[in-house]
C-alpha cells in the first residue's frame, strides 16, 4: 500500500458514510408517516384529481378575503 492510498482510505470511508447515512434519512422521509397536530385538518396531497375541489372551495367564498400559499421542500 502506498502512501497516497493510506491517506485517501480516511476520505472514502467518510464519503461512503455519509452517502450511505442520507440515503437512509431520504428513504425515512419518503416512508415516515406524516402526522399532523391534534385538532388540524389532514394533510392534502395537491394533484390533477383534487385540483377541481381546490378551485371549487377557493370561488366558493368570493365574499371574503382568500389566501393560496403553495410550499415546497426544494
């Protein structure tokens, strides 16, 4: 084994740790369970199916002052 590999070992070891650690904590995120507080409403998946009851909710109430706020996580 040569010098240079025996300093690059220590740098591959923690790449190949933390790769392997975020993979494990993406995959938890994408399988957890999404949980909301007691009392609120359930969480809402926004797609094509449900995009109709949106839009019919939010031009229901044409009377008061309406708010759409679309977050992301990226």
């Amino acid at each position: 084994m040569s010098a240079r590999d025996s300093r690059l070992r220590p740098i591959f070891a923690v790449a190949g740790i933390v790769l392997v650690s975020g993979a494990l904590w993406i995959g938890w995120l994408m399988t957890s369970p999404r949980r909301v507080p007691a009392g609120q409403p359930a969480l809402a998946r926004l797609d094509a199916e449900s995009l109709p009851a949106l839009r019919d909710a939010f031009n229901a109430h044409t009377d008061a002052v309406r708010l759409l706020v679309l977050l992301s996580p990226t």
